[in-house]
C-alpha cells in the first residue's frame, strides 16, 4: 500500500510542481552552463549505494571540497540555489527516486556514506527502510543551514548537535510507522515551509501520540539551543569525524 502511495503521489507530484521546477532548472542552467542537476551519491535501503536526484544548488564540484554539511553562508551557494534551498525545490526532484524506488515520500533522509560509515549499531536501522525525502526531522531541522551558520567545522557541529536527534526521530518514525502518519508528515512538510511553528506544533502532538520520550519531545518543539548530545546507541558525544 505504501509503495502504490508513493508512486502515485510521486507522479502527481512532479506534474503539479513542474510550471516552478522547470524554469529553475532553466536559472541553473543559465548561470554557468551546466546540468541543472546534481546526482548525489547516498546510502539506501540495506546500505546499497543510489544516485540521488537533486536541482543543484550549489557551483561545479562543490562536492569535491570534502565537506558533507552545509550551513547557509557556505560560499558554494549559488544565487538561485538559495531560492532552490528556500523553497526546498531541490528536494522536488528526488521524487523521481521514489518512482525508481531508491526512496519513498516520507522515511530517514538518506546520508553520505562518510556519515554512515560513523553510525552506530542501534542508528544502522535506520536502513532498514527506503530512505525518504521528508520525515519527522525533515522539519524540526529543516533550519539546519542556519544552525551550522558560522562554524568552523560544519560536518563536526552536525554530529554533535542535529544528528542525535535526527536519528532518534528516524528510529522513532521506523518503529511506528504507518500511511496514516506519512500524511499527516506530508501535510506538516508543507505547512512548515509557510509556517514552521505550526509544522512544528504538529509535530509535538504526533511525538506525544507516539509515547517519544520527553527529552525527545522537548528538543524537537526547539525553543532552547541546541546542545552536544551522544547519537542513539552510544554513551559519548562526537568529538570528531
């Protein structure tokens, strides 16, 4: 029933998106002259390796640059990608994954396979699962540009604070999941591009239907700073890649 969603939603997706992606593909491809999109290795269900869709965002080669996370002064934005980033628009694309069956709507973001390389045995499920291109995390930390702002160590600051909690709601997401809650995560995925205190309010009723922890529900509602915090299944708090 999930995958027939998928597919459907997925098609319907990329024709009702298409009068906005399709001339931010033609900005892209102005700018320099290249592909409008970048193809971006991720790690997938059972840990197989899938080429990710993604209206690129940022110069040629920025990925050559070693750095896995990206803050919102990272220089390697270009002017239309931080519309495309704005608007989420890159994450559009990827649609055409779910159609593939690389990923699904809603699921753990997919990860770089330096990142995954790192996880620890209880974060490991979470390829138990098609990866998706929203979930619970998807909006407590769709901000995520603006929290690794200004670090020195981009890649470090996201293992100490946004991945303990990321992986905790991915692992959350996988033990409870259901259509009934990927709608309700399509529908705050939306929202949280008009609103993120309402998309995140949803949230917080979700968490509590789904007996999150209170630390868990507290972090995700992120009206206090963010800490170094252990990832699930370890005692000790990334002290570097």
């Amino acid at each position: 029933m999930k995958r027939f969603f998928d597919i459907m939603a997925a098609l319907f997706g990329l024709i009702l998106t298409s009068p906005v992606t399709v001339p931010v593909m033609i900005l892209v491809w102005l700018q320099d002259r290249h592909s409008p999109f970048y193809i971006a290795p991720r790690v997938g269900r059972g840990g197989k390796l899938f080429r990710m869709v993604k209206l690129r965002s940022m110069v040629i080669n920025a990925d050559k640059s070693g750095v896995d996370s990206t803050s919102a002064d990272d220089r390697r934005i270009t002017w239309v990608g931080k519309l495309i980033r704005k608007y989420k628009l890159d994450e559009v694309s990827q649609l055409w994954n779910v159609l593939k069956g690389d990923m699904s709507l809603v699921g753990p973001r997919p990860n770089v396979e330096r990142e995954v390389n790192i996880y620890t045995e209880t974060e490991k499920q979470l390829l138990d699962v098609r990866p998706g291109i929203t979930d619970l995390a998807s909006i407590v930390f769709s901000d995520e540009g603006d929290i690794l702002a200004g670090s020195s160590d981009p890649d470090l600051k996201y293992n100490q604070v946004i991945r303990p909690w990321k992986s905790r709601l991915g692992l959350l997401y996988i033990e409870r999941r259901n259509l009934f809650l990927d709608v309700e995560i399509i529908i705050l995925t939306a929202f949280a591009i008009v609103s993120k205190p309402v998309a995140l309010r949803g949230i917080n009723k979700i968490l509590i239907r789904l007996n999150a922890d209170s630390e868990l529900i507290q972090t995700a509602l992120r009206q206090e700073p963010l800490s170094p915090y252990p990832p699930p299944g370890s005692a000790e708090i990334v002290q570097s890649r």
